[in-house]
C-alpha cells in the first residue's frame, strides 16, 4: 500500500520545488512536454525500478514459483490481491469521466483526460499482475487459441482487454473532440460505451471469486455490486489525490468547488461500499451456521487487522468527504489515501479469507509444497494468516507499480492532458 | 460410461499404501501427494481426536473427485483440465496449462491439485513406476488420472490394486452389473461434500 502513496508522493514532493515554475512559464509558451528535472527523476526512478521488477520476475520464473508464499493451499496471493485492487484503481478515472459526458451534465472541470490516464495506467498495471502470476507466461498465446469462453478468467481478459483499448480510443476521441474533429455526439456514445464496460470489468473480476461454490467467503451474489462501489471508492480517491497533487504542482488549474463535488463523491461511495458490507456480513452471522466462521475470522480471526483498517479508514475519509470544514486539499488527500488503504485491506481479506477456511477439515501428509507455514503442521499453518509474501513478491509488486508510476508520468510529460483553457 | 470408485471406510486401516503406490506408479515428484490418507481425528495426521478411553480415528482417502458437474473444468480458461466424454475421467494437460491455478482456487476438495512451484524433483535419482505416464513439468498444475495410462491397458488404478484391506473398488458407475455400481446400490454411501454440487464419482461406503 504504502508504494503507491510513495507514487503519488513522488508527484507531490518533487514536483514543487522544481517543476512548478518551470511548468508556469512552459504553460505560457504552449511547450508539448510538462515538467523540470522533478519529474525527469521520477521518470528515471520508475523506470530504473520497473526494469528491476523484470529481472525479479525472470528469477521467479527461472528459479521456480517456490520462491513465493503461495503453496497447494493458498495457491494465490499478493499478485492477484493486486490484480483485483488495480482493476478497482481504474474504475474512478474512467468513471468520472464519462458519467458527466454521458448523461450530459456538469463535469469536474477539465480533469477528464488526467482521470482517463490514471485509467490506463492502472489497467496495464492490472493486467501485468495477473501475467507475474502465471506459471507459463509463454503459453498466453493459448488464451486466444484454445479459448474456453465459459471461463470467468477468460471473460476478464476479454473484457479487460476491450476496456484498456476503449480507455485509449475515449481519450483519443476526447483529444480529437477539443480540436473539433471528433463531434460531440461521437464522444457521448463512447463514453457510454466506456461506462457499460467499465462496469462490466469489475463484475467480471468479481466473478473469478464470486462464483466459486467451494469458498465460502467468495460465494455471494452480492460480490460484482461490491466490487463495483469499492473501485468507486479507490478510482475516485486516486483521481482526487491526483488532481490535488497536480494543481499545487501547476499542472493545472482547478475551482476547489469541484475538488469539494469529488469529495462529496466519494463520500456517497464509500458510504455505499460500507452498506454492502455491512449487508454481507450480517447475511453471513445471522443464522449462526457456516458463515459465522467468515464473520469471526474478519472481526477478531487472524484477518482482523485488515477489517478494521478498511472500516475505520473508511468511515474516517467518509467524516472528512462530509465535514465542509475539514474538506481542505491536504486533508481530502490524507482521507483518499486513507480510503484507497482501506480498499486494498478488503482485497486482502477478500483473497486470503478465500484460503483461510477449509472445506477439508481433516489432517494429512504436510510437505514444503502443501501450504505457506508447514514448518508449524497443518494446524499451525492455520493458526495465524495461511499466506504471507515472501522477499520476490514484494520486489515484482514494486515493478509493476513502478511501471504503472512510469506510465502516469510520462503522460503527464507528453501527452496534452492539461484542461482545454490552459 | 462413468468410471469412478467406491471406497469401504469400514474396511480401510489408514496404511497409506495406496497415497504410496500412487506416488512410485506415477513418478511424482517430491512434496507431492495425488491422493491423501486424511485422518478424521486430531490436528495432525494419523492422531486421534478425544482423550482416552474416548478416542477416535478413522481415515478417508480423498484424491480428485473426478467430478460430473467439476469446478475445475469450468473455469479453466484454456480447457487444459477437461473430461474425457467417453469415461467420465476428469483430466489433465499439462502441455497446455497455463498455470494461472484457477482450478485450484475453483474446486472444493482442498488439496486434491498440485502445483509443480519448481522444477520438479525426485526422492530417487531414477525414474519410477510405468514408462507411459507422461512426464512432469514445472509450474503447471496436475492431480490424480485415476492411472490414464493403466486404463488404456485394461488395468484397474493402482491405488485399487495395491490396497492392502480390499477397502478400494473400481469401474463403471453407470453399468448396473458392475462391483461399484453394487456396493453403491446396496451399502449406505456418502459423496464428499455433496452439497457443494459437483455430483463426484467417488463413493464412500460407512
């Protein structure tokens, strides 16, 4: 978690000093690329760490996957925890984009094509997880050839895949539109195509989990609702975040009247994410049957920790969303950060709570591949969190993240996607 | 066609011979069991649950279920785990897994799938077992065959013949002249987890 606030920080520490009277001046002579030395180093940085990633997946890949945590019995982890929160990162970006062109009404003044671009970035990063975890990274070829399309992974790579180019077609339209070569009209079906899409990826990455009879923590019908309002929640609080950081850095002007609509925003959607919550989780305690088990394991079980960052995170970002006179820059900031952090803790019990209760309650023979803490025997191996990273996972998660930082800046640098009126 | 087993819990001792031949008859390699011996008892194997006098153990073999209506085949997003129509034999190809473990996360018999995490090794520096199972590879999923290549002779699975206690059977669920299909019929039965709704194909006889 704490990598993508660096992410961001870098944005916001680096910027000041140096890029933002060098931006002001470049602004004047409509120069095409943005940014001083700041950003070059933060271009370098994520680049120089984005190669470091590559060369820890080839070890991964070459020594063997037994240099993760993931074993038999949690054969997924950070990777794929990952992979859900990056498809969420993306939602706000695109969402908040298109729903004003959409419906036709008032948006959030020029910070359309910046939320798209967040968009993007976190979608690659979304897909470059999901290929980190493969075990035959150069069998992806087969996906195209041998697909089984009753496969919810195979739904989510189509459909994240259509969502990353209609990502690139919208901003390009909406490029193509400012110099009135597109029509409005051809950017409004668009958007509302982008919109039923955006919508689509999350309930399909819902769908992997949700309809997996054999996990009791996944198998609700209520997951692909959920997973929406929770990229809702992180998609809107990275866009925040961002266009915070980039108007003090001169990037662009911005009315704090419409920073005060994206906090109000994302208030309404973390309220909602909450309810589902609470809905689900009351569904599962009531009969005092088999899902009392999940409701334990969340509240005082070994996924604790991460139930109530997520809760009290969200309900602290919620106050200051509500509180008008808490609703300054730097505070909103603290609290979309606070609410990203909270999301990322629901992947976690999401993806480890899938893993943490057995059908299986029974003992057998426990080797080095069976699961995470074997040392400890089969019970000890449950006793606390059934999975925990190792050293290489961290590492290639950083790579990834450090490719999607390196993506989001040079947008910044090269691509025009300052507000029209600059 | 519908081959599956039927397991006689009253008659099996938990001597893990069959977990064992599996293991020499198919070649696998280290850390990994295709079928378990799990103890319905204490926290670890081969331990009672209760104190004594009170103490109780017994065993249930589990291995791939080899599922009518299996979770596994349908998520898998390139139909490397599939079944064979013919037999009914859930199967595994590993030249085309992938390794995106969907299958693992998507079957509800914990533990039944592999994964090779490393290139796989062996206990013995030499091959074992029959010359036609298909070789192991590296970060690819793999689980019982119920023996594929023993089928194709006309031979029962290994696990079946080597069964010290005759506690194992073997055939075609479907014919009702077959010992399985018998044993089903005339003895009380339970399936694994039967509620999730996967319909597997082996029985266990209590």
């Amino acid at each position: 978690m704490s990598d993508i606030n660096n992410g961001v920080g870098v944005i916001d520490d680096d910027f000041n000093p140096a890029a933002a009277p060098g931006a002001r001046e470049a602004a004047g002579v409509r120069a095409a690329a943005w940014g001083g030395r700041g950003l070059t180093v933060a271009i370098g940085v994520s680049a120089a760490l984005a190669v470091l990633g590559i060369v820890l997946w080839v070890i991964q890949l070459s020594g063997g996957m037994v240099q993760t945590g993931m074993r038999n019995l949690d054969s997924w982890g950070l990777y794929i925890t990952n992979f859900m929160f990056f498809v969420g990162l993306s939602a706000g970006g695109l969402i908040i984009s298109s729903v004003p062109k959409a419906f036709g009404i008032a948006g959030f003044g020029g910070i359309s094509k910046v939320a798209v671009w967040t968009s993007i970035a976190a979608t690659v990063c979304a897909i470059a997880f999901v290929v980190v975890d493969l075990g035959q990274p150069m069998r992806l070829w087969e996906l195209f050839a041998y697909s089984n399309l009753g496969s919810p992974l195979m739904w989510d790579i189509i459909v994240l895949g259509t969502y990353l180019i209609l990502s690139c077609v919208y901003l390009w339209a909406t490029l193509q539109n400012e110099r009135g070569r597109v029509s409005a009209t051809a950017l409004r079906v668009i958007s509302v195509v982008a919109l039923v899409c955006a919508v689509l990826v999350h309930s399909v990455t819902a769908w992997i989990f949700g309809l997996q009879q054999g996990r009791e923590m996944w198998h609700t019908a209520l997951l692909a609702p959920w997973f929406v309002s929770s990229a809702l929640v992180c998609g809107t609080a990275l866009v925040a975040i961002v266009v915070v950081a980039l108007r003090k850095a001169g990037y662009l002007a911005l009315d704090q009247a419409n920073v005060t609509k994206l906090a109000k925003l994302l208030g309404a959607f973390i309220c909602v994410d909450l309810y589902f919550f609470g809905c689900d989780l009351l569904t599962e305690a009531f009969p005092a049957a088999g899902g009392m088990a999940v409701v334990d394991m969340l509240v005082s079980g070994p996924l604790a920790p991460f139930f109530w960052v997520e809760v009290i995170g969200c309900v602290a970002c919620a106050v200051v969303c509500f509180t008008p006179s808490l609703r300054r820059p730097g505070l909103i900031v603290g609290a979309s950060a606070l609410a990203i952090a909270a999301i990322f803790c629901k992947r976690v019990q999401l993806l480890i709570g899938g893993f943490q209760i057995t059908n299986l309650e029974m003992a057998g023979p426990v080797t080095p591949m069976t699961v995470t803490g074997w040392e400890s025997g089969i019970s000890g191996a449950y006793q606390g969190l059934v999975y925990w990273p190792t050293m290489i996972e961290w590492g290639v998660t950083l790579g990834v993240i450090a490719l999607g930082a390196l993506i989001l800046l040079a947008g910044l640098r090269y691509l025009p996607l300052r507000p029209k009126q600059d | 066609m519908r081959y599956g087993f039927a397991i006689d819990t009253k008659r099996c001792i938990g001597c893990h011979t069959c977990s064992t031949a599996c293991r020499i008859e198919n070649n696998l390699p280290a850390g990994m069991w295709w079928n378990r011996a799990l103890t319905e008892g204490g926290a670890e194997m081969d331990t009672p649950a209760g104190e004594f006098p009170d103490a109780t153990m017994s065993y249930l073999t589990v291995a791939c279920q080899h599922c009518e209506n299996p979770a596994c085949v349908k998520v898998c997003p390139v139909g490397a785990t599939y079944k064979d129509p013919e037999t009914g034999v859930v199967r595994q190809d590993y030249d085309k897994c992938i390794g995106c473990r969907m299958c693992m996360s998507a079957c509800p018999y914990n533990g039944v799938r592999s994964f090779n995490w490393e290139e796989p090794s062996y206990v013995v520096d030499f091959a074992m077992g029959d010359a036609d199972v298909p070789p192991h590879q590296k970060h690819v999923v793999e689980k019982c065959t119920m023996c594929w290549h023993r089928l194709a002779k006309g031979e029962e699975p290994m696990c079946v013949k080597t069964c010290l206690a005759r506690a194992r059977f073997w055939g075609d669920l479907d014919d009702p002249e077959s010992e399985v299909a018998k044993l089903v019929r005339e003895r009380s039965s339970k399936q694994l987890l039967a509620d999730e709704g996967t319909k597997p194909s082996v029985y266990y006889l209590v």
